[in-house]
C-alpha cells in the first residue's frame, strides 16, 4: 500500500490552486543495483484530478518524473469547501486516491 | 573554468614557455569566473525557491506521525510517551533545546540518540534494532528518517537555544570544539578545514563558515533536509557521518558520544538561529 499524498488546495483569484506531493519511488528502469542486475521500472503512469465528479486533470506521466513528485495546477469552476480528488496509478497497477477541501 | 585556466597558466610555467599569453587569458577567465559564479548563485538561490514549495520532506513528516504514534516493539507501546527534553510526549519546540543533557540516561543526548533511548526503554527494541538502520539506502527506507522528519518540523520557527548549563553538557562542547579543529586522516583534514574560513566552496556549493555565528546558524537550522539528489531526508547525523567520510576519517558512528559532541558544539553556536527544518536542499 503507498503512502498517502500531500493535497493542499486553496483559491486563488476565481481559480483553484492545487498543490501535490506524492510518495512514489520512481525507478526508471535505467539503472542497476549492486550485482549488475537491472533494476525494474516502476513509475506513475497516469494521473487525474476529480472535482465535482468532473475529471479537471488527465495527464500521463513517464519514468523522467522525479522521485516523490510534486504536481501543481490551477482550474476554473471550483469553490472554498468543495472537494477535489486526486488518483494515481503506476505501471504496477498499484494504485492511490487521495482528496483535500479547497480552502478559502 | 577559472580553476582550468589558472592551473593551464602554472603548468605552462614549468616549462617556460607561453608565459604571458596564457597569464592573461587566465586574468579574462578569472573576471568572467566570478560574474557567472555570481549568477550561478542566483540561480540556485532562484531554484532553491522554486523548489522549496513542494518540499518532500512533507511526506516524511506525515510518515514519521504515524510512527511516532503506532504502538510497536515487543510492549506494544508508541513513542508517545517519550521525554524529548520538555517532558514526556512532549514534541513541540524540542529540537531547538538538543543536545542535551538528560538525567534518566546520565548522557547527553541528541535527537537521534533520544529516539533510540526512547525506544529501547519505552518499547523494549534492543538497542541494536533501533540503531540498525539510519540512513536509508536505494533500496531500504529508514524509520529513523522519518521521525527525526516529524520531530524537527515540529520545531519550525522556534529559535535555537541549546543550554550548556549541566557540566556534561560543557564537557560535551568542549569535545566538540576540540574535534572541529583537529587535523587528522590521510588527507590532514579538519572540520575547520573546509568549514573555518568565508567564502569557500566545493565545485558550487557554498561552503559555511561555521565559526561565525550567521553562517552557523544558517547551516544548523536547515538540517535535516530532503537532498534532491538522494531523494530523501538526511539527519543530522547522516551529514556528520558524511562530512567523515568525506574527510577519510573512520566511520563515524551512529549516536556515539563523537557525534553528539559535535553535534553540541555546532548547535550551540548556532543558538539564535530561527529552525526551518527539514529543508530542502539540491
């Protein structure tokens, strides 16, 4: 099971700043441990934020993002007291979703 | 740059020959050096706080809570009974009062070497277990990590204040100041080495002078930090055990009296400082 994330989201103006921090390991794929032996790739593939049952974030994510990544980004439409969900799924089909209330 | 230039200039000498022309074309880099020297600083400090938003360490923090709070060991108790220094559970503010020196234990004491006291005597981990692993490496984390994470970020924006009023706490210092200026190892370093003169530095990073009070403070209340490059949190010991073995000293090891002496030393000097700790650092 993966650590939960750090989910702050506030308004900014008439937009909602969301601000991201994952727990993931992020292993390209590249590299190779002591023995020689390759290391397997394990990393977020997709991420989605949800706001009111409306998807407001779809991106596909690749080994090059860093080790506990940090995502931010704005959307129009959302207000202090709602919600929005964030999820992610890695090339493991391991899996995490995590929510945060949009403060003033 | 102007390093390659100067050392071109001196190699050139030797044989006599090109002389002058390789002289000024050092000069010019030399100028030049320093301007980009100047903006690469800049631009760290511009990346520093670019950065600085999403620090990690947050993660850490979250996790070392849990941990600080799970019931583990074979009394299946949680850490939160333990005497950080300001009474038992205690985690607000501890971090700017240590090392000290605490009775229980007739030592003094850092936060890492508190932690281990706390879970040999509360949960009853031998005190090998606790001191097994703490620094995480690729392929294993480190709950020590963790926790020291929670425990200093509880501290953030108190001012250090370490006491020397208990004479094991002086004595402490002492050993510390001592240790900072001996030379020793192959290469006849010392801390004070890299560490006791302004403006130096190691490729780019800005060496501090942790003999003026400034510098001090400023380094001492940024660790423990999440190092990008490691992607992870170091505590304070993992950067003494790194300065060691950068210097080709024997291993420093974790929680001894070595450590904490130089821990006291570094931190007292650093008293007045503000804690914005866990950091993040390149």
């Amino acid at each position: 099971m993966a650590d939960p994330m750090k989910i702050r989201a506030a308004m900014l103006g008439d937009k909602v700043e969301v601000k991201v921090l994952m727990s993931h390991i992020m292993e390209t794929g590249q590299r190779k441990d002591a023995k020689g032996a390759s290391i397997p790739a394990h990393f977020i593939q997709n991420v989605t934020a949800v706001h009111n049952g409306k998807t407001v974030l779809s991106a596909q994510w690749g080994p090059a993002v860093s080790t506990n990544p940090f995502l931010s980004f704005r959307f129009k439409g959302g207000k202090a007291g709602e919600k929005v969900a964030i999820t992610w799924t890695d090339n493991k089909g391991d899996k995490r979703t995590d929510e945060a209330t949009i403060s003033a | 740059m102007e390093r390659a230039a100067v050392v071109r200039a001196d190699n050139k000498d030797k044989g006599g020959n090109m002389l002058k022309p390789y002289l000024v074309a050092a000069v010019l880099l030399a100028t030049a050096g320093a301007a980009n020297a100047q903006n690469t600083q800049q631009e760290i400090e511009r990346y520093r706080q670019m950065i600085a938003d999403g620090n990690p360490a947050e993660l850490y923090e979250a996790k070392g809570e849990g941990i600080w709070k799970q019931k583990r060991g074979p009394k299946q108790v949680s850490l939160e009974q333990c005497d950080l220094g300001l009474g038992a559970g205690v985690v607000k503010g501890v971090y700017a009062q240590l090392p000290r020196y605490f009775k229980d234990a007739d030592r003094v004491m850092d936060l890492e070497t508190r932690l281990v006291h706390c879970m040999v005597s509360l949960q009853g981990i031998s005190e090998a277990d606790a001191k097994r692993n703490p620094f995480s490496t690729a392929d294993r984390t480190s709950d020590m990590e963790s926790l020291v994470s929670f425990v200093t970020a509880e501290s953030k924006g108190v001012k250090m204040n370490v006491s020397l009023s208990h004479q094991k706490e002086r004595e402490m210092y002492q050993l510390g100041e001592k240790m900072f200026y001996f030379r020793g190892g192959p290469y006849d370093f010392s801390c004070a080495t890299c560490h006791g003169e302004d403006a130096k530095r190691i490729r780019l990073q800005d060496l501090p002078n942790l003999t003026n009070a400034k510098d001090a403070q400023r380094a001492y209340t940024t660790w423990p930090a999440y190092r990008v490059s490691q992607s992870t949190v170091r505590t304070f010991q993992w950067r003494l055990f790194d300065c060691f073995r950068q210097q080709r000293f024997p291993a420093l090891e974790f929680t001894s009296d070595a450590s904490v002496a130089l821990t006291t030393f570094l931190a007292k000097n650093a008293n007045g400082g503000t804690l914005a700790a866990p950091a993040l650092k390149r």
